[in-house]
C-alpha cells in the first residue's frame, strides 16, 4: 500500500474586509481523529479560540503569515493572498508532499497543489488552517481597535458594516484601511473635498 502523503490544509481570513491585514494559515494535523473541526465561519468564538489551541499544541506543523494594508493595496487583495499562502506553507517544518487549498485557486508552490471550493467545510486540514486563521486575525483586528479606536475594529474585524461605513465618514480612513478598495477611496476622497487636502485623494 503506497504511503499517505504529507498534506498541509491551507485557508485565508480577511479578504472582504476594508481594514486590516489578510492573514494566511497552513496546518498538517496529525494523523487519526481531530474532532470539533468546521470551517471556521461556522464556530462561535469560544470554539474557535479552543481549537486553535488544540491545533497549535497537536498539529504536526502549522504556520501563519500576515500580509498588511499597505501590501494589499501594493499587490491587489488576490495576490497578497496567494503569496500570504505561500509564506504559510514556506513556514511549514517538515514541508507538505501535498497541499490542499480552500478556494478556486492555488498560489505557486514547489509541491503538488488542489484548491477545493468549500474545502474548509469538507477537509479536516483546511478547517484547522481556517480557525487558526480567523482566531490570528481577529486578535490583530482587537489590537487595533486600541491603536485606532473609534471604527470599531474590535467589533466587525474590519468588515464593510453599518456600522464602520459610518465610522469611515465620520473619521475618514486610518493607516489600517486598505485605500485601493473602493468605499476606502470614496471617504478619501470625502475628506479630500471637506479639508482641501489634495493628497487624501
């Protein structure tokens, strides 16, 4: 019987946001049973937070990466998200024979590769690299809440709501937004024509 490749779970947080970095995750789980794991949208906070400290202390790897802002909006959402990916699995020790990737898409790699659409609700790796992705995230999107408060980072995570849209009219964006996004550009803009300031816009 051949041997069971060595295969990471690779998944993304923070791709929709208007605010904050994306963070990137990959994780090869031991083998045998891992329960609780689910993609991560689908666990409340305490259960992500609880399993990510399994993952950590179980997991025969994991790695994280996080692309800022000003990277973001260097490279366009997609591609600091492939390379975020690629800084994940390159943090891997021992690397992965196979990787398996959330998504339509996979970043460049030096292993053979399979992105899974709705992978993080269907492969155990890719669920794992979801909620230590999305616990990473959130815990960055806190800490900025207290560097910038006023959005209320702490509460959407950066997340086009109600809520921070309001914010971003009222405060104009801060060096956590991501300026090539357009409702970023709009309130630039605003604050532009309200101050006189022709470098906002």
């Amino acid at each position: 019987m051949a041997a069971v490749a060595r295969t990471a779970g690779v998944d993304e947080a923070g791709r929709g946001p208007l605010a904050g970095p994306v963070v990137a995750a990959a994780v090869i789980l031991p083998e045998g049973e891992f329960s609780g794991l689910a993609d991560s949208k689908t666990l409340s906070e305490t259960a992500r937070r609880r399993l990510a400290g399994e993952i950590r202390a179980r997991a025969v790897a994991w790695g994280l990466a996080v692309v800022s802002p000003a990277d973001i909006d260097h490279f366009n959402i997609l591609e600091a998200t492939m390379r975020g990916m690629q800084q994940a699995v390159a943090r891997l020790a021992p690397q992965p024979e196979l990787v398996l990737v959330d998504g339509n898409r996979c970043p460049s790699l030096a292993m053979p590769a399979r992105a899974i659409v709705g992978g993080d609700a269907t492969e155990p790796a890719i669920s794992a690299a979801s909620i230590l992705a999305k616990v990473a995230r959130d815990q960055l999107m806190v800490a900025l809440d207290q560097t910038h408060p006023g959005y209320g980072f702490a509460q959407h995570k950066g997340y086009p709501t109600a809520a921070h849209r309001a914010a971003l009219e009222r405060l104009g964006p801060c060096i956590a937004h991501r300026q090539s996004f357009a409702p970023v550009r709009r309130a630039m803009a605003a604050r532009a024509a309200l101050t006189g300031d022709e470098t906002l816009r």
